[in-house]
C-alpha cells in the first residue's frame, strides 16, 4: 500500500513525496482510514514506528476546509489541540505538523514552560487553527485568557501513559472540561495500561483500539544484549564500551539528574565528550545538549527519562541502560530511541547484582530473555559488599583486595589484643618505666566532709507567720483548702 491510496489530500500527499516516503507503516496504514472517517481512537504501537504521522496526516486532510489566507485571527481558531508529556515531545510534534502542512494555508504554534511566554503570548493572539502543548503551560495560558478552546474539534493525547506516569491527569480533566463535548478524539501510545483504558472511558465514545504489535513489546530492529557489572565498576565498564567499540553517538540513561550531571562530568575527564540532559535544565541547555549530539559534538548524551519520549535522532546506533529504570515500561521507552523507522539499533544494560529483580520484570514485560555478554576484566559474577561503598575506593570505584585485606587483619589484630591480658608492649620511641599520669586533685569543701551532727529544736527554722488577707483582714487559709469539698454531714 501507499500514501495515496489512502485518501490523502494531493498537498499532503506532495508533503510526503517530498519527505521520501512513500508507503505507510502498518500503524499509519491502519490508523489514519479510521481518523479520516471520523472515528475516535485509540492507538498502541512500538514507538518509532510512526505514530505522529498517524494522527498529524489525518486531522491535516480535515482541517483542510478551515484553511484561509486572512490576516484576521478571528478568522484562525484553535481547532485541534494536540497534549503531549515534555516539551522534547512537544517540539517534535509540532515539527511534523510543519513538515506535512507546509502547502496548507494552516497556521501552528507550540507551548511549553521553561521559555518565556510572551513569544507564546504574540503567536496565539495572531491565531493559530492547530496547537501543540504540555498541560502545564496550556492551563498557564488559559489563566491568563491568551486563548480559547470553545472552537475545538480535535484533540489528540499523546504518550497517555507518560503523562499518568507524570501526575497529569489532574491537569487533563481540567483541559478536557474547556473543551466542547462534540469533538473527535484521539490517544496515541507506545503502552496500555488499565489506568490509560479508564481514562479513555471518561472522555472518548465507543474508541476502536488500533494496535499493530504485541503491547509493550519492542521493535524487532533492536539487538538487546547486558553485561553484568559491579555498581562500582560501571562507569569504567561504559567508558570501555565506547572507546573500545568506537562508539560516536551514544545515548545513556540514568535515574535521576543528579547522576547524570556526575556521570557526565566523569565521562569528560575520561576524556569523552559528554554532556547531560534532565528537567532540571533551562530549555535553552536543553535543545543546545540535543543539538550538539545530533551534530556529533557530543559523544556521548547522559538522560534521565525525561529524555525517553520524544527524542527523534536519526540513526542512533546504540542506547545504552547505565540503570535499568524501576518502572519496565520505561525500558521500552529509553529502547524506542534506536532502531527507528526500520534501521538497526542496538540496546545495551549495565546489569549490577542489586538490580537483579529490575531486570526479571524486564524481561517479563518484554517475554524474552535479554543475551548476556561478558568482557574481559569484568567480573560478571562479583557481588559488592554490603553496607557503603570503601571510601577510599579509587578513581573508578574499584577496590585493592589485597590492601583490603591488610587493613582487615591489622584490624582484627587490634581487636584480639584488645581482648588479651597481656599488656601491650610501648610503642616505639617511648619510655616503657613512663608512669602513669595522677589525676587532676580536686579542692574539698569541708561542709561536706564533716561527720554527720544531730541538731537542736533550736536549729529549726520558725515557721512564718500566717499571712493577713487584704480584703477581710482574716489569716489568709492554705491554698489546698480552697479546694476541699464542704463537708455536709456528720462523719461517719
């Protein structure tokens, strides 16, 4: 099959041609007859595998009859409004709605946070008919009155899972309740879950699921291999990998920012360009992080999983699990950044022995056992000790046993002579008749010291004399005897 013969209008379809495609991949194939058509749906596909095109083309061929040329943007409502999880995801779209409409009179615009808004402010008041945004920065907006959702027709979620992931929900439903209630919907992701289902019930009529490949599964283009490693000996593993190997675009995941920021930092006194990409960074490091790797002026781009959806580097030859992620759908996302568009891709995991029950759930997810590999130096089978790690590990983590273990007998042999009643002998250049050091005399005070003397009814203090009460001249009574209760009759 090919793009036209799916219906496709002849400006899109020259969009395309011009792009180099020409057939459809089995998502898109299957997708945009249904979207054409009006449908709601509910798509799930390996990512990389052409989902945006397959929401981009159709809503493009609908909006066709809004296209005009006026100056007015009275006259350029926002029609289709398309969420997305991070603003890399978000930029990428948009990119893709400007590639396919490029012989459209159609304008577009992206929001996001991070930036200044006023450049977002001047684009949406001059009238955009489609709109690519993060929730966040959508709800900014709408805050401020910039725009309005009254004329949408279309909207599109995409990456649905990410954005449970991320607590968006919440912002969604708010979205959701701006919108009109006769709209066609969409919801494009790489997983399913049940949680994403019940979401598609609240806010979609009768959607018809699309999927093209086993749920959560990856693209068969990736080779998965992993290497059992230490956690100490991991960063001289990856920097080995990628000199050994001669690896010149490398993409590796961390956990958290933190570790991306050292891991890169280490990475560049390796003497490998290295540099790191997180949420903590301003947009502007951001996008000039993701330039410099797609230029090959960085070797190596350490990321966090915010980094994990929406990255669209073309020909990313390796991906690299320097921590493999708690949750197993995140694999599949890191995964999804190679082997794209049908090329061959290579995915790599850093494999320490805490990590083993990280990777059961892996492999679980994917129904597969990912190969194994060993290189020469590294112990695959090492478990670190428990506790902290040796603070005077060296350079790359790693520990000298054999200083190790005379620091342990040499502690050991003090323990036992502690424990010994033989005296320990002087220490060199002492004096072993030295006598022991008196201690510091302290003054006595003879009031203490003295036996102990019976005393005199003499010696007793007299008692005072009771108190006079101001107001009634009597003697002023006992505080206690204020809260006695009367008594009332005789005692018994």
């Amino acid at each position: 099959m090919e793009f036209k013969e799916l219906g496709l209008a002849e400006e899109l379809l020259r969009a395309i041609a011009e792009e180099g495609y020409v057939e459809p991949t089995p998502i898109q194939a299957k997708a945009i007859p249904l979207v054409l058509l009006g449908k709601d749906l509910m798509g799930a596909a390996q990512t990389g595998t052409g989902k945006t095109a397959s929401f981009t083309l159709p809503l493009l061929h609908r909006m066709k009859a809004h296209a005009n040329t006026s100056a007015s943007p009275a006259r350029h409502p926002i029609r289709a409004l398309i969420l997305t999880p991070t603003r890399e995801l978000a930029v990428q779209v948009w990119e893709s709605v400007r590639t396919y409409s490029k012989h459209l009179p159609l304008r577009s615009t992206v929001v996001y946070g991070g930036v200044d808004i006023q450049p977002q402010i001047q684009d949406l008041r001059a009238g955009v008919e489609i709109l690519v945004a993060t929730p966040g920065r959508l709800l900014d907006h709408v805050q401020q009155k910039t725009l309005q959702l009254g004329q949408v027709e279309f909207l599109v979620l995409d990456e649905a899972d990410r954005m449970l992931d991320m607590g968006f929900i919440p912002d969604i439903k708010r979205i959701l309740a701006l919108l009109p209630a006769r709209r066609q919907s969409l919801l494009f992701s790489a997983t399913f879950s049940e949680d994403i289902r019940r979401l598609a019930d609240d806010f979609m009529r009768e959607p018809i699921m699309v999927e093209v490949a086993r749920r959560n599964s990856v693209t068969e283009t990736v080779t998965h291999a992993l290497y059992r490693v230490p956690e100490l000996r991991k960063r001289e593993l990856l920097a080995r990998l990628v000199l050994d190997r001669d690896l010149k675009q490398v993409l590796v995941f961390v956990r958290t920012r933190l570790g991306a920021n050292r891991l890169a930092n280490q990475l560049v006194r390796d003497g490998i360009d290295a540099t790191a990409i997180h949420s903590n960074r301003t947009q502007a490091e951001r996008t000039d992080a993701l330039q410099a790797f797609k230029d090959g002026k960085v070797r190596v781009l350490v990321a966090t999983d915010v980094a994990a959806r929406g990255l669209d580097i073309d020909s990313l030859p390796c991906v690299i699990n320097f921590e493999l992620p708690h949750v197993p759908e995140d694999y599949v996302h890191r995964i999804g950044r190679t082997g794209r568009a049908g090329q061959s891709g290579e995915a790599i995991s850093l494999v320490a022995p805490p990590e083993q029950e990280l990777l059961e759930r892996i492999e679980k997810l994917l129904k597969a056992t990912i190969e194994e590999r060993v290189l020469a130096g590294f112990d695959g089978e090492a478990r670190p000790s428990a506790g902290r790690p040796p603070r005077d590990g060296g350079r790359d983590g790693s520990r000298d046993t054999s200083r190790d273990a005379g620091r342990d007998a040499a502690r050991e042999g003090r323990r036992e002579g502690a424990r010994s009643d033989t005296p320990r002998p002087p220490r060199e250049g002492t004096s072993a008749a030295r006598p022991p050091r008196p201690a510091p005399r302290r003054e006595e005070d003879p009031f203490f010291s003295k036996p102990y003397e019976a005393g005199t009814p003499s010696d007793k203090p007299e008692r005072p004399a009771p108190a006079v009460s101001a107001v009634r001249g009597a003697a002023a009574r006992p505080v206690a005897a204020l809260f006695r209760p009367p008594v009332t009759g005789p005692k018994r």
